[in-house]
C-alpha cells in the first residue's frame, strides 16, 4: 500500500479547497466594509482583490472537482489488474484517473498565475497609494511603478506559456508522458522558473515598504507598528518558499515511472492552493488588523503622508535658507519657514477631511508631534 502524505491525502486537498476561499471571501468583504464604515472610496488595491477572489473560487473548485473524480487525492490505480507500479506508469501509457488529474492540473496552473498576480498588484498598489502621494517621479515612484510593470508582465507571461506549453495541441498536456516530453516545452522548468520568480517577486514586494517606514520621523515604537503592520503579507512569502521547495522536489523526480503521478501532481495543486488562498487573506490582512483595532486603515496613511511631507519640508526649508543670503534678518528666515510648514499642514488637513476620518486627524496630529520633536 502506498504511503501519502497528509497534503497527498483528499480530505485535506479538500480542506484546503474549501477553507481557504471561504476565509478569503469572509477577508475581501471585510475589507470592503471597511472602506464603506469609514466613507472611503474603493481604490485599485481594493478592486483588485474581487478578480483574485473569483479565481481563488475556481482554483479551489477546481481540487474539489479533482477530489471528486478521484483524480486527486487518491494512487493511481493500475491500467490492468498483475501490472505493477513501474508498468502501468510506463512513458508510453496513461490512465484515465491520470488524464483527470493533468486537465485539472494544466486549468490550475492558468488560473493560479492569474490570482497571484493580481494579488501581488493589489500589495504594490496599496503600497503606491501610501508612499507615492504626489506625482513627483521620486525612486519610490518609479520602483514601484517598475514593480507593477514586471508583475503584470510575469502573470500575462506565465499565463500563456502554460496555455500554449504544447503549442494548439493542448490535449498533450494530459496524454502520456511520452506525448508530454515530445510535443510539449520542457514543462518540469517551467514549473521550477514559476515557483522561483514567484518567490523573488514575493521576496521584493515583502521588503519595499521596510525601508520608508524607518526613514520616517516616527518614535522606534511606531515605527516597529507600522513595521508589522506591512509584515503581514509574509503569511504569502512563507507559503510562496514551501511551494517553491516543493516543486523543486518534484521537478527532481520528474518522469520517474516508480512515482505515482496523481500523488505528484496532488501534492504540486495543494501547495499551490495553499499560496494561493494565503496571499489574498495576507493582502487583505493591515485592513482587517485596522477593522478590529477599531482604527481606520487610513488612519495609518494619513500617518505616513504626513510624515513623509514634513520630510519634505524639511528639505524644502533647507534649499530656501540656502537662497536666502546670510545677512537677511531672521524674521524673513522664519517668515518662509512659517509659512512653507502652514502650507503644507494644511495640504494634510484637507486631504483627511475627504477621508472624512477622525482617527486619520488624531494620527496626524500625533505623527506631526512626534517628527517635530523626535527629527
């Protein structure tokens, strides 16, 4: 008898299928019932997680659908009933349980490069409405304008190449392994380059945030909040580093006829939902913290514009004082300083009044307190 794994095992691939989207519904309509408590419009990070929700449905039905057709979850049985392991999965020979599993395999691979992708442009554009707060092409700018390009670029990429892996004959994914090696790329490297560049994605996208937030002009506390805050989306970094060593497992094992191929391909769609399902709760996750702290999410951006603006006052200050000749009185010095610093108090005040928040004012104040005398 064959020995599985627990995430070989249906009940589980079922478990998976089920909860995790479950949890992410329950995560995206939090989400936008935050935005609707606290009067804020939906923007990009928030519309995007509702494609990504839809596709984390169909990936999940997609296992159950597996499960249920005993493609998934279950050893290949044997095409005739002396033929041992290492016959019945020969190069030349399939099973129907097999051709079950490979159809749903190849669906899932389209539709789980669709929702991660999304997912990882729903965290850069969340970012970009925090720390891009003018149109000024500052390197946080261009980064992450960068960043959206590549992410868009790798999900469209992917998507097509598992589409068209074996050019318009796309019955060959799920024929025999012979079919699969001749008429189709070299399928077990393009798992590997998916799972590797999805990690490296993750891995940037995880650490963009860090760096602002400490060169703000916020106590060490706040700053290790914030800090955690953002840190929230290494729920999806984790579960993208276990898909990744999973897969490089599995594209070692590659064609091995002693491999029982459904068990394989099970245990490649598990983890995937996993990271699936786990990367849009992460996203969704600084909103939630937000909700149940009884604080705004905004309240937080509010934070950072502020405290980003007073920096860049700071350095406006620095460049009049330096046009300003050295035996002008100091009442014009502190005149312009006056005056730039009102500005742009003012620019931040009218921006919480349209997010019509009162925390988002009360985090302000405090934001301006603490740079003021923390700088």
């Amino acid at each position: 008898m064959i020995q599985q794994a627990y995430y070989q095992k249906a009940e589980h691939v079922i478990a998976a299928a089920v909860i995790l989207p479950v949890l992410d519904l329950i995560a995206v309509g939090l989400r936008f019932y935050t935005r609707r408590k606290q009067r804020i419009s939906p923007q990009a990070d928030d519309w995007l997680t509702i494609p990504a929700l839809i596709l984390v449905l169909g990936v999940g039905a997609g296992l159950i659908t597996g499960v249920a057709r005993h493609g998934l979850g279950y050893p290949t049985p044997p095409l005739e009933a002396k033929r041992s392991l290492s016959s019945r999965t020969a190069l030349s020979e399939t099973n129907p349980r097999i051709t079950i599993s490979s159809q749903i395999e190849w669906q899932f691979l389209m539709t789980s490069v669709l929702a991660l992708g999304l997912t990882k442009l729903s965290f850069l554009c969340f970012y970009r409405r925090i720390f891009c707060k003018t149109k000024r092409q500052d390197f946080t700018n261009i980064f992450t304008a960068i960043m959206i390009f590549v992410t868009a670029g790798w999900t469209v990429s992917f998507f097509f190449a598992h589409l068209f892996a074996c050019g318009i004959n796309f019955s060959a994914w799920w024929g025999s392994p012979i079919d699969l090696i001749s008429k189709c790329v070299k399928t077990e490297k393009l798992l590997e380059a998916l799972a590797i560049s999805d990690f490296l994605t993750d891995a940037i996208i995880l650490v963009i945030p860090l760096p602002l937030i400490w060169k703000l002009h916020l106590t060490t506390v706040r700053k290790l909040a914030v800090s955690a805050v953002f840190l929230l989306g290494g729920v999806a970094f984790a579960a993208s580093i276990t898909r990744l060593v999973f897969t490089t497992r599995i594209v070692e094992v590659g064609f091995n006829p002693n491999i029982d191929e459904d068990l394989l391909i099970t245990e490649l769609l598990y983890w995937g939902m996993i990271e699936c399902g786990l990367g849009l709760f992460a996203a969704c996750l600084p909103t939630l913290h937000f909700l149940f702290k009884g604080v705004s999410p905004d309240s937080i951006i509010a934070s950072v514009r502020s405290a980003f603006s007073l920096q860049s006052l700071r350095s406006e200050n620095a460049r009049t004082r330096s046009r300003i000749p050295d035996g002008a009185p100091n009442e014009s010095r502190n005149g312009q300083d006056s005056a730039s610093e009102t500005h742009i108090i003012h620019h931040e005040t009218y921006k919480c009044k349209d997010l019509q928040d009162s925390y988002a004012m009360t985090e302000l104040n405090d934001v301006e307190h603490g740079a003021r005398y923390h700088s």
